[in-house]
C-alpha cells in the first residue's frame, strides 16, 4: 500500500514522496517488532495443523489479536510524539510537517495493521491462499481508490496531499481485516478450527506465542532502525538524494514482495512438515522456494538494468523541478538494487524458512549482530559526510554478506530438535 502512497504522491510533489519514504519507514520501526510477534500466527497454525492439532489454531490466532490490540494503544501514544521527531532530526520545516502527518496517521489507526497480520496466519498457514488474496486485493484496490480521491482532492474530496494517502492505507487496511475476520469465523471453521470457542485469554498459548514470535519482532525491528537510519542519513544529503532513495526503496520493497509471498506461501509447507516432524521434506520445501525466489530476482534484476526509465516515470515526470536529476540519480541508485537483490531473496527464503522451523532466536542473533555494526558504520559515514554512493555501498555489502550464515545453519541440523507445536 505504502508503494501506491509513494507512486501517486510522486505527482503531488518530490517532497510529498520524500516524506512518506522516511515516515513509512519510521513507522515500520515503530510497529515491526510487534507485526513481527503478532504474525508468527501463521507458524504456530502450520505447525498446528502438521501435528493433527487443529483445534488449537483458533486459540492461537485470538492470543494474537489481544496482542494486536495492546501493540495499537502502545503505536497511539507514539503518534504524540510524530512531529517533533523529524525536526530532530535535522530535516527542513516543510519536509518535517509532512513526515509528522503521515506517520502520525499511520500510527493512530496502527491496530488494524496489528490486527490484520495477526489473523492472516490463520489462512496462510493452512495454505488457504486464495481467500487471503481476496482480502488483501479488496484493501489494495480501495488504497488506490483512497490515494487518487484523497491526495489530490476528487469527487468532492478535499485535497489532502500526504494525510490523504495516509488515510487512504488504514482506511484500506481495516478493509483487508473485516474481510478476513468475517471468513475467519465462519461456521466451518467455527467447527474445525474452534475460531469462536478459542477466543479465551490462555496464558500458556500467548506464552508460546511470545516465546517464539518476539525473537522474529526482534529480527524484524533490528533490520527496520537499520534501515530507518539510512534513510534519515540520506534526507541529511539533500531532498534530491531523498526522494531517489524513496522511489528506488519502493521499487526494491514491491521486486521484493514475489519472494515474501513465495516465503510464506511455502512456510506453509515446511510448517506442517516440520510439525510432522518429516525433515527431508522440510529441506525440500525451503530449498525449492529460494529457487523460485532466485529465479524471479534475477529477472527483476535484469530490467532494473536494462530499462530503469519504465520504472522511475512511475514516480517522476519530465518537466518537475530537478526531474533530470532525480532520473539519473535514481538509475544510479537502481544499479545497487539489481546487484544485491538477487542474493537478498536468499535473506528472505532461507531466513523465513528457519523462523518457521522454530529457530528464531539464531536467526535474530545473526541479523541483530549484522544491523548493529552497519549501523555504527552508516552513523560513522553521515557524520563524515559521505556521500549518497558511499551510503549505498553499505547497505549493499551488508545484504550481500548474509545469506552464508544462512546456508550453514540449515546444513547444520539443529533446528529439527525444535518443537513448535505443542
């Protein structure tokens, strides 16, 4: 959703856009640790399912939404605090204002993000894709509606810029969680899922779910501040080098969404299998995906290369102020994109494989040692001064220098001793 925001924000203004890359990002540091527990939803229901322990899904998907509901109050406090934030920071007054009514949108109605992610679980990790597509399609579709009415003022909408987009995406969001809440308590899975009768606090079920999800918030919120801090980094250089960063970090975020969906299409898979405790299969499954997401990277990649204009006109139109600039700053920008996401689709495939197998505690380990020194070094390189290159290099080595450490804790075996479902 955030990337239509951008797309039509692009013809707003560059500042317009710059301001939602930053704020979006912020507001994804802010909320990812709990996305990142909330979400492990749909681990505990694959692994539930394996194990012939259906009845326990239902149970599991609600511990989710009372942490859903807790994690909005906290993200609604934090909303006080939006403005004064970017001016911190160091960012013009215009570019502030901006970055402060986004992010304080986003983190008002932040519960339906909670909320959404948490019961998605239920239908990804019982492979009930088709459903879940219908859900998350009806919010992006209304988003779009929302972003080209809200932002620049149509069928007798005020022009609202930023705020609009902003409200377009909750508005959509909590569109894409009434959808899948109504399916989710159906009279069939009323009966085979107990989506109603588990709707009990259990202390020892959000235990569990703690337990594992919060080591996956943490890899999630490490990735996120390192990520934040770049692009805080970049606003500093100019608004130029920001709203390139912006775009290009949209177009990286939406090539990148094929292998999410392939992650957790496939964790579904290795979920059961591993809940079944058949680890020849599990292997299988996280191998034949990062395949796939291979495959899919390189050729994203290879456009990104050989036709950088297709992509950046989305965002910039010949004739805006600096618009020669912004292009040939962000095909630059998109040479670092091709070179290091074919390898990130490893990051996604192998990581969430293990995540799903139970090894969350390894895995945000190894990223959170990995995000602490590129962050040192990126906090090094912005009082330094360097430039937009030298900033992206970083960022390039750092997702280039993973994937090993992946490989060699899958070869290694010691997640097949993890128990998920119990």
């Amino acid at each position: 959703m955030q990337f239509f925001d951008a797309m039509f924000l692009a013809h707003h203004s560059p500042t317009s856009l710059a301001a939602a890359g930053t704020s979006g990002c912020i507001s994804w540091t802010l909320s990812c640790f709990l996305l990142g527990l909330v979400s492990y939803t749909a681990v505990l229901t694959s692994n539930y399912v394996g194990a012939r322990m259906e009845k326990k899904v239902g149970k599991a998907i609600w511990q989710g939404i009372y942490l859903s509901i807790f994690a909005g109050i906290l993200t609604f406090l934090l909303s006080f605090f939006s403005h004064s934030f970017f001016i911190k920071c160091g960012h013009n007054a215009d570019l502030a204002e901006k970055e402060g009514i986004y992010l304080q949108i986003l983190l008002i109605a932040g519960v339906f993000n909670f909320a959404q992610s948490a019961i998605s679980g239920f239908f990804s990790g019982r492979k009930d894709n088709a459903r879940l597509m219908i859900a998350t399609l009806s919010g992006h579709g209304a988003n779009i509606l929302g972003d080209y009415v809200l932002i620049f003022g149509k069928l007798g909408f005020p022009a609202m810029g930023v705020a609009g987009a902003a409200v377009a995406t909750v508005s959509s969001t909590a569109l894409s969680f009434a959808i899948m809440a109504s399916m989710f308590l159906s009279r069939r899975n009323r009966n085979e899922y107990a989506t109603w009768r588990g709707r009990g606090f259990d202390w020892e079920m959000m235990k569990h779910l703690v337990r594992f999800g919060a080591p996956n918030g943490l890899l999630r919120v490490m990735d996120a501040m390192l990520f934040s801090i770049f692009l805080v980094i970049t606003g500093r250089i100019g608004e130029v080098a920001l709203a390139s960063t912006t775009a290009v970090w949209r177009l990286n975020a939406l090539s990148l969404l094929p292998v999410i969906g392939i992650a957790n299409g496939v964790g579904a898979f290795i979920g059961q299998s591993h809940g079944r405790k058949d680890h020849k299969a599990t292997l299988d499954y996280i191998w034949k995906g990062a395949t796939l997401s291979a495959i899919w990277m390189i050729s994203v990649a290879a456009t990104f290369v050989l036709v950088p204009s297709f992509y950046l006109n989305m965002f910039f139109e010949p004739g805006e102020a600096h618009y020669a600039e912004l292009m040939k700053t962000s095909t630059r920008l998109l040479y670092f994109v091709s070179l290091y996401c074919m390898v990130d689709s490893f990051n996604v495939s192998l990581c969430s494989g293990l995540q799903t197998v139970g090894d969350t505690k390894w895995t945000s380990m190894i990223l959170s040692l990995f995000a602490i020194v590129t962050c040192s070094v990126l906090l090094i390189a912005g009082k330094c001064n360097f430039g937009l290159n030298a900033i992206w290099t970083i960022i390039t080595i750092y997702i280039m220098a993973m994937p090993p450490f992946w490989v060699l804790r899958l070869r290694n075996g010691k997640w097949k001793n993890i128990v998920v479902a119990k």
